[in-house]
C-alpha cells in the first residue's frame, strides 16, 4: 500500500526535476508500412520547426515490442524538446517506451534550468516512459535507477590505464541521486521532466541523458542561484579513459578512432534497452516481494556512492557527507556541525 505520508517524499524528491508540460500521446509498435506512415507524420510536424538541417535523414534506429528509439541525425535544440514533439504526433501505445537520440543540440538544459554544454559525438538522449508504467508506490525508484542504468552501461568502457592521468583510477560514483561521476569528474547527466499530451491527456516521464563520450566541457559556467564563491565541478568523458588510437591529417574532422568506446548511438540505444528492462521491473513490483526489489535497488545505488566524499550543497553551500540512502529514496547526510539530516530535493555541485 503507498501511504498518504510518503507523498511529501516522493513530490520533494521529483519536485526539482520534474518540469510541468501539457501535450503527448504517441507509440509505435511493429515495423513496416504502419511504422513508416506514423514516421513520415513526425517529419512533416518536424518540417515546422526551427533545426539546423534537413529531417530527411531522421531514422528509427531500433524497434521492438517494447521499444522505439529515433534517431535524429542532425542538431536539435533539446532532444526533451523532441521527444514531445513526437509524442504529440501518433496514436499511443502506452506499453511502448520512446527513446530520441540527437547528433547535437543547442539548447540542451539541466536541473533547474541549467544548461548542458554539448558537442558533436556526445549522447543526448530522451526516453520517454509511459507513467503508468512506473507504480506510484516505486516513483522515488526511477531517478535512482536511471543512475544505476546509465553508471552500468558505461563501467565496461572505461580503461583508467589509457589516460594521461597517473592518478586515474577509472571510479564510476554516483552523486546523488543520479549523476554519474568518473574519477570525481561529471560525466553523464539526467533531466527528469513530466509530460501530459493535449488531445489524449496520456501522461509520460521524460528522462533526459546527456553523457560526455567524445569530449567535454574544459570550463563550466557558475549559475546565477548557485551559492557565491562556488567552483563548479569539472567534467570529463569517455574518450578520455578509452583505449585509442589516432590518426589525423591536421583536421579533426578527418580523426579515425578505434577503441572500446561506442558511439553515442550504439550508447543511446544500449541506454534505452536497459531503461525499458528497469521500468519494466518497476512495474512488477506490485507483488509480495517489491520490498525485496526496491531493497535490491537501494543496495546497487549505494553500492556505486561515495561515502568518503565531501560533497557541497548546490544553493548553500553547505558541506555534507553521505550516512545512508533511505528505503524511500531520502539521502541521509551528516553536516560539518555534526547534525545528521535527510535531503530530498537538494543537490551537490
């Protein structure tokens, strides 16, 4: 049963993500003439707006019963952006999960309204999960497992010896509550909005991940309600702890790589399948044994935290270390005056 008292946790825990939206409804199932005929629907709604190129490129890149990925090989101003642009273009099937990969954008953003610096060769990702998929009871589940998904996917790629840095030890963490760091450095990045179409008033989660694979911002702006005096944490990306090698002809457009490292595609898609499989599990956990299962997820999130670190809080610049991680999602902190407390809506820089 999900009682009354936990709904201040679950809205303080979301609260800072969630965006609220109105217009969605959409899903394609099946390949073939009706997949074809509902695509060539989006591109005409996409012939409306303001990109940087021609749609004519736009694909579906994978297709299953339970998953639509698109992608869109060309520069968008936020994959958020489109990822309701297609849901409010197509009938729904609100069994499948809808995932939008950019080649770029230009107007991605964060918490907040924070923006993420982007460039060519990165993921910008959304996947948009029907809500009722997600059991009001686990709600507090889905920000920490997309950190779970995201920080598993990207651990086989990551080899600490192939960096210049000779501290490097390659440490996938997760910040709270789903920020993936490596070696301390920001790495990927999710948004987590809602999303309510017009015409069918169907209502989506919208999460968007932005992952550093081929480069990553060298100087990363303050924000104007960040507390004064803070430095912002630096970033990193794949690239950097891949094993490479590189040829160039004095322009690096022309750079051929060849490593471990996939491309952001193969990435996205990756990143998808294991956010259908997780929402998919979320949605069992109706069962006797759903205790067991959001204690087995709570277990892997900390398994990826850093209790070690002192972490400073966004907007107060208070400075925090990790006691615990709560069954309902809270992060229980200690403080440099020693006073223990539970957070749910902060974040650390």
């Amino acid at each position: 049963m999900y009682h009354k008292n936990n709904a201040a946790v679950v809205v303080a825990l979301l609260s800072s993500t969630l965006q609220q939206a109105r217009s969605f409804s959409f899903c394609l199932q099946g390949t073939g003439a009706l997949a074809s005929r509902r695509f060539h629907n989006y591109h005409s709604i996409l012939a409306m707006s303001t990109t940087t190129s021609s749609n004519d490129d736009d694909t579906i890149a994978f297709s299953s019963e339970t998953l639509q990925v698109y992608h869109l090989k060309r520069t968008v101003k936020s994959t958020q952006d489109e990822a309701k642009r297609i849901l409010s273009v197509s009938s729904c099937n609100s069994h499948v999960l809808v995932a939008v990969i950019a080649n770029d954008q230009s107007n991605g953003r964060g918490t907040s309204g924070r923006s993420w610096v982007a460039s060519p060769g990165n993921l910008y990702l959304t996947c948009a999960i029907p809500m009722h998929m997600v059991p009001m009871r686990t709600i507090t589940m889905l920000p920490l497992g997309c950190g779970i998904v995201i920080a598993e996917t990207l651990g086989p790629y990551i080899a600490p010896t192939a960096t210049s840095n000779t501290t490097a030890t390659g440490r996938l963490t997760l910040k709270w509550p789903n920020d993936v760091l490596l070696d301390g450095c920001k790495v990927a990045g999710t948004l987590i909005e809602n999303y309510r179409t017009d015409e069918n008033k169907e209502d989506w989660w919208l999460v968007g991940i932005g992952i550093n694979v081929e480069s990553h911002p060298k100087e990363i702006p303050s924000e104007t309600d960040d507390a004064k005096g803070l430095t912002p944490r630096s970033a990193t990306c794949l690239r950097s702890y891949s094993t490479t090698t590189a040829t160039t002809r004095g322009d690096s457009s022309s750079k051929q790589l060849s490593s471990s490292v996939p491309s952001a595609l193969q990435l996205g898609i990756s990143l998808a399948q294991g956010l259908q499989s997780f929402t998919e599990r979320l949605g069992k956990q109706q069962s006797p044994s759903s205790s067991d299962d959001r204690r087995a997820i709570i277990r892997k999130w900390k398994s990826y935290a850093d209790f070690e670190t002192t972490y400073t809080i966004r907007n107060t610049g208070e400075t925090v270390q990790i006691v615990d991680l709560q069954s309902d999602g809270q992060l229980k902190v200690v403080g440099a005056d020693g006073r223990q407390r539970l957070l749910a809506a902060d974040y650390f820089l």
